[in-house]
C-alpha cells in the first residue's frame, strides 16, 4: 500500500498489556509489531531481525546469516536458549533438544522476512497454554495468506566494514528472494524463496597466554598484537578465526482450504539449505613466511602453539533442514478449537573439521566428520476455547512432544571430502512430554477478571549413550522421568477506559534437555559424562503491570521477579564428591533470582508526522545458592546486564518516505558465573554497548519500494564473547504486485 493511500491516523502497531482473543487466551503482558512497522524501522535482512527493538530481548545475532542466533530475554542470557519458545504460526522454532548458544539456537531460517505479517511476544511463564520453556518469554511469528493473486521480488546489499588488532577488511552480504500466492475459492496459498550469500567478520581469535619471563628458544616471529584475556591475564593475539561464507537457500510453501464456514485445513512445508565455509587467518610470520603451529618466540618469549588452535576454526558444513506443519482450526460463536502436529528433522547435518596444522591441512588431510543427521523433533497441541457464558472463558488442552539428539564424530583420512572412518564420539538420547491444561477467566465485574490455570506434565529422557574410543567409553544412561503441577494466577484491573494494572503469579518446571542430561564432555586426555540426573528447573515468576494508553500511543511499567530452585547452569566442579579435579558440565545451581523494572512507551505523532517509541529495563540477577560452589554465591547471573534500552524514532516528511533513528544499549554483563571475567573488551568478554541504527524508506512507485540502512552507525566495538559487527550499510529494492 502506498503511504498516499494510508488513513491520517495510522492505527496501533506496538500493542501493550492487550486482552487476547486467542484460543489461549494468554494473560501476559504482551508486546507486538507489525510487517509495516518493521518496514519503517528495521533493516529486516533475517527473520530475527524483526525482535530487534522489542522490549528486553536481544538476539545474539553475530552477522547476517548467523545460523545460531539464540534469545536473550530480560532474566536469562544468550546461553539459556531453552528458557524461552519461539513459534511461527503455532510451528515451533525453539531447538529444545540443548540449552546453549550453537546447536540449541532456534530455527530461524524456516522463515523468510517477507512472509511476516507481525510478531507477537508474552513475557513470562502466566499462560497454562506453554510448557516451562516460556520463562523468559513465548514469541510467535505469524505469517500471512495472500487475499488475492499477489508476487514480489526484493533484493539486499549489505556491506560491514571491520577492524581490530589493526586488520581491517570488508564484509559483504546478498541476498535476493521471491514471493508469490493467490486465493482461488476456499483454496489459499503462498510460495517464497530467497537465496543468500554472506561473508563474516572474525568471530574467534587464537591467543597464547604470555609467560611471565623472556625464555630463549622457539621459531622467531612477529606480528603478534598483546592483549588481555578476560581474566585480566597477558596474552598474545596470534591470528583470527571463524571467517564464515555462509550460503543459504530458504523455501517455503503453504496451503491453506476452507473446508466449511468455520473450518480451515492448513499445511505447510520449509527447506532450509546451508553451506558454509569458515577459515582463518594467522598475525605471525617467520623466516619463511606465514606460521599457524610450532614452538615460537615473541618478543623474547617462548610460546607453543599447536596445531588445533588454528584448525578448529577452519570448518565446512552442510545442512538441509525440513519442516512440516498440519493443523486444522473450527471456530464457533461459543466455542472454538485447534489441532496443530508438527515435524523439524536434521535430514542432513554435516561439519568437517582438520586436524593437522594450516596451511597445508586447509586443501585437505586428516580431520573429523561430526553428524547430527537424525536429530529433531515432533509435536502436537490440541487446543480449545468455550465461551461458557457471559463472565467466563475457559481454554483447555494436551500437549505432545519428542525431542531426539544424535551427534556422532568420526575420524576421515581427508576432511574435505573424505568418507566417515572410526566412530570416534558419540552422544544421543531422547526426551518425551506429554502434557494437560486448563484455563479459566471470570469477569468479576465489567472492571476485574481473574485467571486461573494449570498445567500438568509428565516428562522421561530415555535412550541415553555416550561413546569414546580414546580413552575408551561406551556407556547407556540410566532413563530418567518426571512430572509436576505448574499453577498460574492473574488478575486483571481495569479502572478507567484507559487504565489498567494486571498482576500475575506463575510457577514453571523446565525440564532438562537431553544434550543437557546426555552430551559428553571432552578434557584433555580424558572423558567423562555428567549426571543423567539433573533435576527440573523450578521457576516462581512474579509480575505488576501498570498501563496507561492513548488513541495515539501508551506507557507501561511492569515489576517482575523470578527465583529458579534447581537452576541449570554451566559451571566448573568438582565431578564427584570429594574429587579434586574439576570440569565444565551443566550442573543444577540451588537458586538464582532477578527482579527488576521494565519501562515501555509509545507515542504517535508526538509531533506531525513523528513516532517515538521505546524501553528501559532495570535488572538485579542474583545467584542465590551455589553448594558446589560457593564462590559464584552473591554474584551476578551469566549473561545478564543489569541496565537495558531501545529507543526509536521515526518520521515522515511526505507521504511517501519515512525515516527512522533507534538506538540500542545494555551495560555490562558477566561471562563466568562467580564473575571472575573482569575485562569485558576482549575474546570471550561481555561489555557494555551502545549502538545506533538508521533507515530510510522511500516508496517511489506504485510497486517500487527503495530502502537503505546503517546498523552501528559510530562504528562501535564490541564483544559478547565474540566480536560482533562494525558499521553495516544496507540497501534494497522491492517489487510489489
């Protein structure tokens, strides 16, 4: 639609605090943006880019293309991607077979920007309907169903300019994608496409610690830059690695029948394809060139550096990823239903990795393959809504899922293209939830509505293994089950046309997720596995929701707490009572709480043709109790800042352009959990950031749409472990019919 043709008062496109129509009839508080308002403000290259300026979420989104791209939300970090659920039209994206920040991160890929019609996010585990994953928060995606025979063509440029330890370089991105759909009688469809091509910053550097003393001895080379590591320890800079070229294809298609007058028949099928490359570059050079290993001196200082430092980010990988979706929706006058089964299946997920030292092992030699071809998971929700009478809504259902992980390594005499050898490692298992719940609003009075719901689960990991072949392992884990009554509360105040305070009350079991309860842990010359028994995450969630609205915009402020028993941290102990050696495994936490201040607002034409929009969080997380250690006890929780923002602003000079200013900010957080990380700008450290994006849209012609962009528009420098991306220029161009 043209700007020209639009109404003098644009309607709401941030909604906050809403009542649901819904089949769950969800009492969150609630945040939403749609495809318009996306299209004025954000440089939407990837689906998750359209989360960017929603109140306390960040994607950890590393460069365009990024395949993992977990969300943080406002009381768990980057790492902690089971603590939230990501939906697209009820298809669920959350990879809840880990809870981590690589294999674990959500499947953003199985949508293309241009289907989006608008994102909704719930914060906070008050809805039965959503099983404890939705701790920090539920977003679903809704796409949407042509009305009419419709196409379009769109193409993105992206240019990033980066430097660090004095290399620079530049990083371009493409990406061109295709849509077309149509409805015929009861029959609606939808078909996109969209290829892209992008190359990566760094995201990793090779550092050697420096020895406290000169030492003689060793190759000698320069070019090494020092540093800090996060600990404040002396380091040498040696060399950058994960230099990703990613290509990924996307397709998509739906189909949707009107069976009856209140019937709908929908399926829908995604492939997503990825083929990236990664390299990496080496600082030093010798008396014979460029060195990536060996026994080296700098500066007078003698460093060994093996081969696997540069090799393990040299990588290739090879995904074909399918989805498949079934649902069927009856909607009545007092009641309405729904049936949703769903399908995510790893038909081909392959790295290759190198063992040998560079440069010679990157044209091939020995190396590893490591699988995950079988992984994936399937769903089913059946859900239900009766409008009992005038005063009460009661929502109902049963719920189905099961999630299987198989990752296995094996040793090939030629990494690029060589047969799978010896199985080296293995790690593979299952889990299974079956779930009740029930929903139920009372209209007190025109004024108050109470909610009360519950669900009731039954979980069980089962089919755990773990191999190794050096040193030798090959064991099946013990199957683990267990089950809980999750209640919720809500009451909703409603005391003026335009006022509102809601206050909700939660507790949620988040069970573990099976590379948690079964994924092998390498160190060193030894390997060991950690408890199959880590109990669930138990979650008391708290929320006061005080709202204020306009015709032209709103202000909310919410009060949340959150204390999780049984937290599911990864932290360095002691493996068995009374064991001096320590390792990394994930390892219930006795309790962390945070409790915070979330500010939100939005106003419409604050001036003519101005739109201001934005938030502040206040966080206080808080490691409660840590028995296997007691030094993270009073520290602050992993990955949370205490101190976030996103303000945007948007303005429309004509009618036919729109320019947006937004700026994103969040203090420091903390990377280990007795916070002993104390340097924040370095590999590895988490700092404070500020970054400022800008856009403008121009629709030139019936059809044409021209758009370009900066992200980080001063070009800020900053880690959140890894390096994330410099100056970005964006430009597109669309064709609508």
């Amino acid at each position: 639609m043209l700007l020209q043709d639009a109404p003098a008062q644009a309607p709401a496109i941030i909604v906050v605090g809403r009542r649901d129509d819904s089949i769950e009839h969800a009492p969150n508080t609630r945040e939403a943006v749609d495809a318009e308002r996306l299209a004025e403000t954000t440089n939407l290259i990837d689906a998750e880019d359209s989360l960017r300026y929603l109140p306390s979420l960040l994607v950890r989104k590393r460069h365009v293309g990024d395949s993992q791209a977990p969300l943080a939300t406002r009381t768990s970090g980057v790492g902690a991607s089971a603590r939230s659920l990501i939906y697209a039209d009820g298809v669920l994206l959350s990879a809840l077979i880990g809870n981590n920040n690589s294999f674990a991160s959500p499947r953003w890929g199985m949508v293309s920007p241009d289907e989006i019609a608008r994102v909704e996010v719930l914060y906070g585990p008050f809805s039965a309907a959503y099983p404890g994953n939705s701790i920090g928060a539920v977003v679903n995606i809704v796409t949407r169903l042509p009305e009419r025979l419709e196409a379009s063509v769109s193409s993105d440029v992206n240019l990033q300019a980066f430097d660090h330890y004095g290399r620079t370089g530049l990083f371009p991105a493409y990406r061109v994608a295709a849509n077309v759909g149509d409805r015929i009688g009861p029959l609606s469809w939808f078909a996109s496409a969209s290829h892209l091509d992008s190359r990566g910053q760094p995201l990793a550097y090779v550092t050697a610690l420096q020895p406290a003393a000169p030492q003689a001895g060793g190759t000698p080379v320069t070019g090494a830059v020092s540093d800090l590591d996060r600990s404040g320890r002396p380091i040498f800079a040696l060399g950058a690695g994960g230099l990703e070229r990613q290509r990924q294809d996307n397709l998509k298609f739906k189909l949707s029948a009107e069976l009856g007058p209140s019937l709908r028949l929908t399926y829908s099928v995604g492939l997503f394809l990825n083929d990236t490359d990664s390299r990496a570059e080496t600082y030093l050079s010798g008396p014979s060139g460029p060195i990536f290993a060996g026994t080296l001196n700098i500066d007078g200082r003698r460093v060994t550096v093996p081969a696997s430092a540069f090799s393990n980010q040299v990588y290739a990988i090879d995904q074909r990823h399918w989805m498949h979706a079934l649902s069927l929706d009856g909607a009545g006058e007092t009641f309405s239903w729904s049936a949703i089964a769903t399908l995510y299946d790893f038909g081909r997920d392959v790295q290759r990795i190198p063992s040998g030292a560079l440069p010679a092992s990157a044209e091939g030699g020995a190396g590893s393959i490591v699988r995950m071809d079988g992984t994936g998971w399937r769903t089913l929700d059946l859900k239900a809504r009766w409008h009992a009478s005038a005063g009460t809504e009661l929502s109902f259902g049963a719920h189905e899922d099961r999630f299987e992980l198989a990752n296995h390594r094996y040793a090939t005499a030629d990494w690029r293209s060589g047969e799978a050898g010896a199985l080296v490692q293995a790690a593979s298992g299952r889990t299974r939830t079956s779930a009740l719940w029930l929903q139920d609003g009372w209209h007190l009075s025109p004024q108050l509505e109470l909610t009360l719901g519950a669900r009731y689960e039954w979980w069980r990991a089962y089919r755990g293994f773990n191999f190794s072949s050096s040193p030798a392992l090959a064991v099946d884990q013990p199957a683990r089950s267990s089950a809980g009554l999750s209640p919720k509360a809500s009451l909703h105040w409603s005391p003026g046309a335009r006022w509102a305070a809601t206050f909700s009350l939660a507790r949620a079991l988040r069970f573990p997720t099976v590379s948690e309860l079964y994924q092998a842990i390498a160190t060193g010359p030894t390997i060991t596995v950690p408890n199959p028994d880590l109990r669930p995450e138990r979650a008391t969630s708290a929320e006061l929701a005080l709202e204020r609205s306009w015709a032209s915009g709103h202000v909310r402020l919410s009060l949340f707490r959150e204390r999780i028993e049984d937290a599911l941290l990864s932290q360095t102990a002691p493996l068995l009572p009374g064991s001096t050696a320590l390792f990394t495994y994930v390892q219930n936490v006795g309790a962390v709480r945070t409790n915070g201040l979330e500010l939100a607002f939005e106003r419409r034409g604050l001036l003519p043709g101005f739109d201001l929009s934005g938030s502040v969080t206040l966080a206080d997380p808080e490691i409660v109790s840590d028995p296997a250690f007691p030094a993270a006890e009073g520290k602050t929780i992993p990955q949370v800042p205490r101190r976030r923002a996103s303000l945007v602003a948007t303005w429309r000079p004509t009618d036919i352009a729109a320019l947006s200013l937004a700026g994103r900010y969040a203090s420091r957080s903390f990377a280990t959990i007795d916070n002993s990380d104390t340097v924040g700008h370095t590999y590895q450290g988490f700092e404070s950031y500020l970054v400022l994006d800008a856009r403008a849209l121009i629709r030139i012609a019936p059809h044409w749409e021209l758009a370009l962009g900066v992200e980080n528009l001063g070009d800020r420098r900053y880690f959140l472990f890894h390096p994330f991306p410099g100056r970005t220029f964006t430009a597109e161009a669309t064709w609508r019919w």
